[in-house]
C-alpha cells in the first residue's frame, strides 16, 4: 500500500520491496549531485544531491530582492537545506524574510525548521489547506520517520523486506546498495523537528522583497487541495511545485480532473521558464501541455468507463483500470530510457486510481 500522502518516504517504506528496488533505480531523472541553475540576476533554483535511498528531495528556487530573500521550498533533508543556507549567505547578506511552502508533502517542508532557526524573524507561507494538511501529517511523519528507517535497515540487514519477506539474491544487492543511504537518512531524521507555515492565504499573496515582486498563488486545486506556485513578472518565471514534475508526473496523490483546470490556469500566465517540483529546468510551456493532455486522457477514458459501468461508488478500480490507456503517451514522457518507462507505467497506474476517486467521491 501507498500511503499518498508521504511521498518523501513512500517509496522506501510504504511500498512492497519489489517496488521499493524497482525506485532505487534513477527518481525523476534525477539522480548524483546538488545542480544550481541561474534563472536571472538573483534568481536561482536548486535540484539537491539525492542519496541512494529512493527519496528525492524536491527543488528549491532563491529569489533575491534588494531588502530580503523569498525561498520556494525548503526540500527534504535538512542538510541539503543547511547547504542551500550557505550558499545564499554567498549571494547576498540579505536575510531570508520569507519562505513558500508549495504543498505539504515533506520532500518540500522538512527543512523548515533548518530556515527558521537560521533566520528568526522568517514568514513561512503556504496556502491554507497545505497548512491544515501539514499539521495533521508531518508531526506524525517525524515521529514515525526514524522508527521506520530504522525497522527497514534491520529487516534489510537480515535479508528480509519490511514485511519479513525473504529477499531474493537480486533483492539481497539491491538492500545492500540502499543501506549506506537509509543509514544517512536515519542520522538525519532523528533530530528533524516540525515547523508549521506562520502566514497562510486563500488565491494569492503579492510581496515585494524590494525592487523585486514576488506573486503567490492558488490557481485550484491539482497533486493537492492547497497546491501554491509562484510567479515573477518582470522575470517571466514560474515556479510550479509538484503541479509539475519533470520528467515524469507525479500522479500518486490528487485530483486529476481539476489539476488539468489549474494547469490551463497557468499556462495563462506571460512564462518562459518554469521550474518543476522535482527535475530539470524547463524553458517553454511544452511540458506543462503534454502533462495536462494525459491528465485528460486519463480523465477521458475513466469517464467513459463509468458511463458504462454506472455510479462508481458501487464499483471499484478494478473495473476501471482495464478500460483505461496511456501508453501512447509513454515515449512522449520517457523516451527508450527503461528505467523511466517502468516509472512512467508506475505512475499511470496511480493515475487512473486518483482518477477514479475523483469521479467516486463526487
Ligand atoms: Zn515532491
């Protein structure tokens, strides 16, 4: 089972250990080192080091104004968020004055903490439903962490998956190579405190951080009820949260038939670059259109499966998913790269699962 809710730790704890290895291969097409990309004088986004633990942490972008600094998601692991600290003292003696958590999913809010202690009289904004949701999970996503990673090191050190499953000789090298990386993690996590947004907003937020204006908004509802992305005019720059994930979506939470109306809302908008919630930088809108066409598809096909089946609440998944395909669109997104094919079938599986609860929950 996939808790949705937790993708910072779904793939290593919360999945069977078949998929866990099947994660371990390359995340996102992210993989290896930190990578700082310039966007314009002052603006910069960061894709961070991710351990080989099959926890990608999501991206950071700095936005640098004459009186303060506004950062964009404070990623997952507190050490990644020290080293970004680091760097933007290097850029500027400008304090950080604010801080926009995108959603609540912890591989964008775990450093918090880290931010505010560096900077105390910081402003953590995230929209409100984002707020609701990380006060009911993240305190107990902390507590829980390490207890976790602890029980799957153990279990992997025996041979064993979290289920106490024997692992098979494949398996066995597969753990072996995710132990240095969970045991990292482990460290880490243990000291991990909470630190819930200050400020929160319904549709929007203008703040200018000095000769530089800094817009924040709800543009509905899509890979969560309080998704927030940012957008500088002057700049024609987007940043988009997990509204957008590059190369492969990430469809294992939300509300596929809305997120497809949010993401029309944002193409709406003078860009020409975004930047993703995880992956590389994107310089059009090309991707934004591929993504909202295979939400559509997905929407599409699931709606046509109920029209024969009848009200979906008195059917399940697994009437649906057979009637639904998305493979046409599996090369647009992953190339012959297999590794992404297999993250691309994964995904769509979810995909159609979100959009059957959609339509079932209406
Ligand atoms: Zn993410």
């Amino acid at each position: 089972m996939i808790r949705t809710y937790d993708p910072g730790l779904r793939r290593s704890f919360y999945l069977s250990l078949g998929a866990l290895l099947i994660a371990a291969t390359p995340l996102f097409g992210v993989t290896g080192e930190r990578q700082v990309t310039k966007l314009a004088d002052g603006v910069y986004a960061i894709q961070h080091k991710n351990l080989n633990d099959g926890n990608p942490s999501g991206n950071t972008t700095v936005i640098i104004g004459d009186r303060e600094v506004f950062v964009v998601d404070s990623c997952y692991r507190p050490s990644s968020a020290r080293e970004d600290i680091a760097q933007i003292r290097q850029w500027t003696d400008k304090p950080v004055g604010y801080l926009l958590n995108t959603h609540f999913h912890n591989d964008h809010n775990n450093g918090n903490k880290t931010y505010m202690d560096a900077f105390p009289s910081l402003v953590i904004i995230a929209q409100e439903e984002t707020k609701k949701d990380m006060d009911l999970i993240q305190p107990g996503n902390i507590e829980r962490g390490p207890k976790e990673i602890a029980a799957t090191i153990a279990a992997f050190r025996q041979g064993k998956d979290q289920r106490g499953r024997p692992l098979t000789e494949d398996e066995k090298k597969e753990a072996q190579d995710l132990l240095p990386g969970l045991e990292e993690l482990l460290g880490e996590f243990k000291d991990l405190a909470y630190q819930s947004p200050t400020l929160t907003f319904a549709d929007k937020l203008d703040v200018n951080i000095g000769n530089r204006e800094v817009q924040v908004k709800h543009l509905g509802r899509g890979n969560t009820p309080g998704d927030a992305i940012v957008y500088l005019p002057k700049e024609k720059i987007l940043v988009a949260g997990d509204l957008l994930v590059n190369p492969i979506p990430y469809t294992y939470d939300g509300y596929p038939a809305e997120w497809i109306h949010t993401l029309q809302n944002m193409a709406q908008l003078d860009a020409q670059t975004i930047v993703p919630g995880h992956g590389p930088i994107l310089h059009d809108k090309s991707y934004l259109y591929l993504v909202a066409a295979l939400l559509q598809g997905a929407v599409d096909q699931v709606r046509a499966r109920i029209r024969q089946l009848g009200f979906p609440g008195a059917h399940s998944m697994d009437e649906v998913k057979g009637s639904v395909d998305l493979t046409p669109f599996r090369a647009k997104f992953a190339g012959d790269n297999k590794d992404l094919q297999a993250e691309f079938d994964d995904m769509t599986d979810h995909l159609v699962k979100i959009t059957f609860n959609e339509a079932a929950q209406r």
